[in-house]
C-alpha cells in the first residue's frame, strides 16, 4: 500500500479545497488503495519544513512554498512568493519533475491542479465543478459586489469561514476525504463543520461592527488593528465594504502560532492599485500574490507587526 503525505495550506479554503482535490486525483488516476496523511501548514517566522514531515512513500505539497527536499515527489503552487530562498528557486529549476506545477498567474491552486489533472493525468473533474468553481472565486477575490463576498450565504462561503475560524484545530485535514466526493451543501452539514458555524457567523456579524469602529481610511488607505481579540480568521472584504473609495487595506491580527500583518487590495477598485503586495510584503520576509500578501512574525514580536503595519500604510498611502 503506499503511503502519502499530503501537506496543503490550513485553515484556508483554497488550501483544503486543492488538497481534496489532489487526494480524489491521487486515488483515481495513480492508486485506489493509497492510504493519506495530511499535515495543514502555516506560514509562520521560521523556517516550516521540519525535518521527518515527509514520512510517505510519496509526498505532495499543495497550496503552499516549495520544500527542496529530496523526499518531495509532487507540488501544486500559485504564489509569487513560492521560494523561501533564491536558492530553493535555483533547486526546483534544476530538479523540476513531471509531478511538479508551479503558475503564478492561476487565481488558485484548485484550478490549476483540475487544470493539470484533466489534461496531463486523464483525471475527470466534472464531478467536482462546484469546489473548482469556489476554489477560484474565493481565492481569486473575484465575487461581483462586496455585499456577495461578506453576505455568508453560500455553502462555500459558509464552509470557507469554518475552515478559515473555527477555534478548533484539525478541521480542514478531516474534512478532506468529505470534500473530495461530497458537495458542499453535505459537507457543512457535517458535525464537525455545523457546530461551530453558528457562532462563527455571529462572530462575523460582531467583526463588521468591530471593523467599522476600528478601520482609519485615509489617502485610499485602511488601516486597523484587531491583535487584541481574536479575529484573525476575519472575512477581509468587510474593509472594502465599509470603505468602497480606498484601494489598499493593512492590518495586524494575532493568533498563538504568530502576529500577522495582512496587505490587501480593494477587488472592485483597482484603478490605482499599482504596487506588488507580495514584493512589498518579501522585504519583511512575507509574501503572497500581487493583489494579496501577509508577513508572520513570532507571537512575541506583535509590536515590531504594528511597526512594519504602520511603514507599509504610510508607504501606500504616498503612493496614492
């Protein structure tokens, strides 16, 4: 039997939705009976790829930076900021295989492996159109209006706040196999998932509220700070809701993994929006995409976040 260990991008809906998506492919086009570990990953201060994490016969990263590991046999991966060293860059190049997918330009990493798996494995993605659909809508910020994007209506987005808040860890690996051959409307109806929605949509109610006290725009910037509560998993289009004229958002939040400075830019006003959030995000030893990026610090180093926040708020709004 073999043993695969499939590392993807926790708490993010992107993330699970790409690592549901790999598992099905895995096991209909490569080995049926293949027996899966799943590691949910986060980007934090220090280095994430921990020696012995890659236990498998075969190990997939999706969703997340590049391991130079000589273990790793397969990587999925959207991101601007995909390396966490030139040097990693210069590895791939050089050791790059036929199970290893690096596009930039895809809006999600669920696309593009339904993309790769149709049309280099033979993999039939029909049965999964609707997680492929909001794979892309909801990494890609691509919702009509921003009423749409914090509403909470739709199985997904309802799933997508679990996945994303919920206080309890461990959610996205064990919905995983469910996501791969369920649709949504069944997953969220799953114990694990409906127990917590309910509170997490109030939570959410609350976090509008709490945004629209705490959001300085200026100058087609906002800026807020929420690292006294806890609201990192925060729906991070409520800003352009309440402030539909700025184009750039900054925030700092905090969990008990990391402080976390989040740079965003306003979907439906993009005019203006000409600065790279991830090469800006990089300097401080974050990144992203483009349009969306974050920089992790240790949970001890909150203070130097709100200082590095302040810098890039200042440096947007100048640019404005």
């Amino acid at each position: 039997m073999t043993r695969v260990r499939l590392c993807f991008h926790d708490r993010c809906f992107d993330g699970t939705a790409s690592a549901a998506l790999f598992y099905r492919m895995y096991r209909e086009r490569f080995d049926a009976k293949a027996e899966f570990g799943f590691t949910g990953m986060t980007h934090k201060a220090k280095q994430p790829w921990e020696g012995g994490i890659f236990d498998g016969d075969e190990n997939a990263i999706v969703d997340f930076k590049y391991s130079n590991s000589p273990k790793l046999t397969w990587w999925f991966d959207h991101h601007q900021s995909a390396f966490l060293t030139p040097q990693d860059a210069e590895y791939f190049r050089a050791h790059r295989t036929d199970h290893m997918f690096y596009e930039p330009d895809y809006k999600s990493c669920t696309k593009l492996i339904a993309t790769v798996g149709a049309e280099k494995f033979g993999f039939d993605t029909k049965p999964l159109a609707e997680l492929i659909h909001w794979g892309d809508i909801i990494d890609g910020a691509q919702y009509p209006t921003p009423e749409s994007a914090v509403e909470i209506s739709e199985p997904a987005t309802k799933l997508a706040l679990v996945i994303e808040a919920a206080p309890e860890d461990g959610i996205p690996a064990r919905i995983i196999p469910e996501l791969a051959y369920k649709p949504l409307a069944q997953v969220i109806e799953l114990p694990l998932v409906a127990k917590h929605l309910g509170p997490l949509l109030e939570r959410h109610r609350r976090s509008i509220e709490i945004l629209r006290e705490r959001c300085e725009a200026r100058d087609g910037v906002i800026f807020f700070d929420v690292s006294d509560l806890d609201l990192e998993g925060y729906n991070k289009f409520i800003p352009y809701l309440l402030h539909r004229e700025c184009v750039y958002s900054v925030s700092v939040s905090s969990s008990k993994v990391r402080a976390k400075v989040s740079l965003g830019t306003n979907p439906w006003n993009q005019a203006t929006a000409d600065a790279n959030l991830a090469s800006l995000a990089e300097k401080y030893g974050g990144g992203g995409h483009p349009r969306v990026a974050a920089i992790s610090f240790e949970p001890s180093d909150l203070e130097r976040a709100r200082e590095v926040a302040r810098e890039l708020t200042a440096f947007l709004r100048k640019k404005q």
